[in-house]
C-alpha cells in the first residue's frame, strides 16, 4: 500500500488533516511483529520443500515526510508509507525473489512459488554458481535510541521551526531563502533458513536550509547552504540544531564571498574541514572499494571501480597517517543497525578499508566474499530500501579516523600553510566512471595566508585523483574534531536503490591540490551555480547530505 499526499500553502487545516492520513500505528505493527513468526514458518518451510538451500523471509514497513519552506511560505508536504514482504532463495545456484503489498498467507506461499520459478529460470544461463556461507543463527529485537519519534511531531511545528530559519536569514538581508526537513521511519522483520527471527525499527532525519544574496548592479549573487548533517536520530536533532544563528551566520558569509576575488588556478594547499571531506570520503574510498563494483555489477548505472581485487594488501591508497574504517554500530549513524538485510550480526564486524594508508578491505554482502576467495565471509553490508527490493551490498558507516595528537585542531593545521585555502561545507561534486578522477567545491573557501584566515575566494573547486589525493594528506584533527557526516540518499543499483550513510571526519591538510576556477571552467563569470532549492539528484552516484547541490 503506497500513500503520497501533498500540500500547497499554509493552512493549519491542511496540515491537520494531512498529519492524519500516513503511516503504520504502534498497534498496527505490533499486529505485524505478532503475526510474523507463523508467515515465516510457512515461507520457509515451503521454500525448502520445493528445493531451495537458502531461503530468507522479509517483511518491511516504511514512513517517509518531506517539509519545503520558501521564505514565509509552505511549498510542500510530501508523505507516504509502504508495507509489503519478499522471499528470496537460492536454487541450484541462482537467486531468485519475489514480493508483494499483500501479506497473507496464501499470498506469501505464492511468492514462494513465483520465486523459485525464478531461481531455476536464472540457472539455466547463470555463469558461475552462487555460493555463500552460512550464517550463525540470531534471535531478537532492536530499536534505535532516538528521544521524539518525528512523526509523531504535529506537522503545524515542524513548519514553524522552518519559518524561524528563514525568518533569521530574510532579517539578516538574505534575499531567498529555503528550509527543508526530511525524516524516513524503518520497521524491518527479517527471518531466513539458517534459524534467524529478528526485527528492528530506526529512525533517520535531515534539516537543511539554503540563502541566496543578490547583488543587482554587478548582476551577481551568492549562495551558502547549511552543514547540518542528516543523522539517525529523532526529532531532537532538528529542534537541537541552533540553525537561526546558523542562517544568520549564512547570509553574512555568502555576502563576503559575493564580494571576494575569483580563485587563480593552480596548485595550492588545503585544509578541509569534516562538513566537507565527507563527501570525499564516500565518493574517492567508499564507493571504489564496493565489490560488486569493482568485481563490474554496477558498471551500467555508476560505473565501476579502480580499485579491483588484485590491489588488496598492496595498494598505497594513502599516506601512512590516513585510517579509513568502516562499522554500523556509530552512535546516531544513518547505516547503524543491529543485523544487515542477509541477517549478518553489525556488533563486531568493524574492519579497516584503509589502514596505514594501505588499502585493505572490500565491503561485502552474503556470498561475495567467496568470489575473491576471501576469507571470514560478509562484513555485514547488505541492504534493500524497499520490502520490494533485493538487497545489496550499500556501504556501512565509512569514517576517516583522527590522528594520534588530540591537541591537532583546525587552526594548528591551518598555522602550518603559507598560502591556501580553507574548505567548509559540502557542494558539488564530479568524479569519472572508475571513481578515479574527481574534482569537489563546497560552500565556504577561508583564503589561508601566513598561517592564518584571511578573507575568502570564490569559484573554487579542487581537483585530484583518489590515490594521489589521500597520498598527499600530512595533518589530521585529533580525536576531539571528530564530526559525523553522511548522505541521507545514496543511489545505487538498477532499479535504483537508495540508502543512508554516515561518514566521520577530522579537518585534514592536503599539500599541493590542483585548484579550479569553476567560473572560467563554465566558460562563463559567475559568483555562484548552486540552485536555489534543495534537491535530491546529483551526477553519478545521486548521493544526497547535508547542504548538497548539483553542479556540472
């Protein structure tokens, strides 16, 4: 059942009677939980009986509601729930799934039919036959910590506290402004033929908001999106969020920048700050080193991958400071969960992706380690963003971890650059079909000179590529700079799947990065290109975070 309702203006009314109309009632899902134990009896058993070796049973609920605010104006509310269950199974070798809104049990014996069908179809021209491991058995129940459920929050304050952001920048002479809130709500019951029964709930949200200055006698303007990042947390994350002063700060920045010299090309030093080097990390280290993508799965959407299997253990990814690790288990992060979507236990499944600058692990779902001829089996990466989805493998929590000296800030890294450029806030991005060649921009670019902050450019993008960039990193922030960031939407797969992902970061300094003028670059003199509305979509992978726009 898919529900989506939408709202144009203001009305209290409106938003009453909105409020009223989507998601799956406490008891309503506890009915589910209930009933849940005995349909996947029946799937399994059936499955099994008709042949399959594997088999899993998935049931999954799912809320999603999207606020816009313009200025002093609702442009719209986007809501709507889904409820279905799949089976998947593994016959002779080859995978097949089926899934349906209706949860019965006569209509579940069917799914269970139509996808073995499936699986003997696929084995007749399949190359290689599946294999994967087998998986200890888990039993039980998890529930993201999280203080306000968000929705259970009256849309009416919701939209107030988005008023108050673009209330704070309109005083402070921004000329547009936009707000936004999104919040996604999971109810997930997972059971499959290794004696799994588990079920888990979690909740992820993400505030952003976007100024826009105008200068009309020079006929340019500026733009300055906020750098709250989503997280897996509740309401609380956005009523903490002191975003009046933050949109306030907005205005006074993209004003200067409006005012500040183009950037000259050429190769420069940089220090980044977490807000930014997030979307780095995920684009140069953590979608490289999926191996359905390097192994060439995914290549037909997004490309495939420079770092290929032969490169494990061998691979200078970085310099010997760089540790780059990956876990689902980071307090408030958009991957934690207690088990994946194959069933795999999160709890002591960390593993470094880069360690000491060497590239050391893949991240795998069920049955992948085998075709690398790895040892110990999934790391615990599997995800579908839909009951009607089969999962895949979708990056966990991927952080760049601090260095060794917590004395290490931001402003000690900056005292060791003589002319460069400070980066904050994430922006847009581009990087070449092996997720190799990359150039990034951002939201705020501190011009550094002498060791200190001094004024701002504009236009500015960095240039690299992935193994030349992390090799010319020389300072990390210490452990108490640490910031978690991350992309509320990451697209992969056809049909196309999204998924949550956080990503740590310390400020870090990069020595000589090749420094675009995005101005000159677009052919054309321009203060700003980022759009002045939020959005979702993006080049190559549409991953979406805190404060992302499209640029190309």
């Amino acid at each position: 059942m898919h529900r989506r309702d939408w709202l144009k203006g203001t009305s209290a009314t409106g938003l009453a009677l909105i409020s009223q109309r989507w998601t799956l009632t406490a008891e309503e899902a506890a009915g589910v939980s209930e009933r849940f134990p005995q349909l996947a009896d029946i799937a399994l058993a059936k499955a099994t009986a008709l042949g399959a070796s594997f088999a899993d049973f998935h049931i999954m609920q799912m809320d999603r509601e999207s606020l816009f605010v313009r200025e002093e104006m609702v442009q719209g509310v986007d809501a709507g729930s889904s409820l279905g269950c799949s089976v998947r199974v593994l016959v002779n070798g080859a995978w097949g799934f089926a899934a349906s809104e209706t949860v019965s049990e006569s209509r579940i014996q069917q799914l269970v039919e139509s996808a073995i069908a499936v699986a003997k179809g696929q084995a007749g021209w399949r190359g290689k036959p599946v294999e994967i491991e087998t998986l200890p058995a888990f039993t039980g129940k998890w529930e993201q910590p999280i203080e306000i459920d968000p929705f259970t929050v009256p849309l009416e304050e919701k939209v107030e506290r988005l008023l108050d952001i673009n209330r704070s920048a309109l005083a402070n002479r921004a000329n547009y402004c936009h707000s936004h809130v999104s919040a996604v709500r999971e109810r997930k019951w997972l059971a499959n033929t290794f004696g799994t029964r588990i079920e888990q709930s979690r909740v992820r949200i993400h505030p952003s908001f976007g100024v826009t200055v105008i200068d009309p006698k020079k006929g340019e303007f500026a733009s300055r999106n906020s750098t709250a990042p989503p997280r897996g947390a509740g309401y609380e994350h956005l009523r903490d969020w002191r975003a009046a002063e933050e949109a306030a700060l907005a205005v006074e920045q993209a004003r200067e920048k409006m005012a500040s010299p183009s950037v000259k090309p050429g190769k420069m030093d940089l220090v980044i700050s977490p807000s930014n080097l997030w979307l780095t990390v995920h684009e140069t280290v953590g979608h490289p080193t999926e191996l359905d993508r390097s192994l060439g799965y995914e290549a037909n959407f997004a490309g495939t991958s420079f770092c290929t299997p032969d490169k494990l253990d061998s691979l200078q990814y970085g310099s010997e400071i760089v540790n780059i690790f990956a876990d689902r288990t980071a307090d408030q992060g958009l991957a934690t969960v207690s088990w994946d979507d194959d069933g795999v236990q999160t709890a002591g499944k960390e593993f470094p992706i880069i360690k000491n600058g060497v590239f050391r692990n893949f991240q795998m779902a069920l049955g992948q380690a085998a075709l690398i001829g790895r040892e110990g089996g999934s790391n615990g990466c599997a995800y579908s963003d839909s009951f009607d989805a089969f999962p895949i493998q979708r990056m966990p929590n991927i952080s760049l971890q601090p260095g060794k000296d917590d004395s290490v800030t931001a402003e000690s890294l900056i005292a060791g650059v003589e002319d460069g450029i400070y980066i904050d806030g994430n922006g847009s991005w581009s990087i070449d079909q092996q997720r190799y060649n990359f150039q990034f921009t951002g939201q705020v670019f501190h011009r550094i000179r002498n060791g200190k902050l001094d004024g701002m450019y504009r236009d500015v993008a960095y240039q690299g590529n992935s193994v030349d960039f992390w090799n010319a990193c020389d300072g990390l922030g210490g452990a108490p700079t640490y910031e978690l960031g991350g992309a509320f939407n990451c697209g992969k797969g056809q049909p196309q799947q999204v998924a949550p992902v956080s990503h740590g970061a310390v400020p870090a300094r990069f020595r000589q990065i090749n420094i675009l003028n995005t101005a000159e670059e677009g052919g054309k003199k321009v203060a700003e290109v980022n759009p002045a509305t939020p959005s979702n979509h993006t080049t190559c992978c549409t991953c979406s975070g805190g404060g992302l726009t499209s640029w190309a």
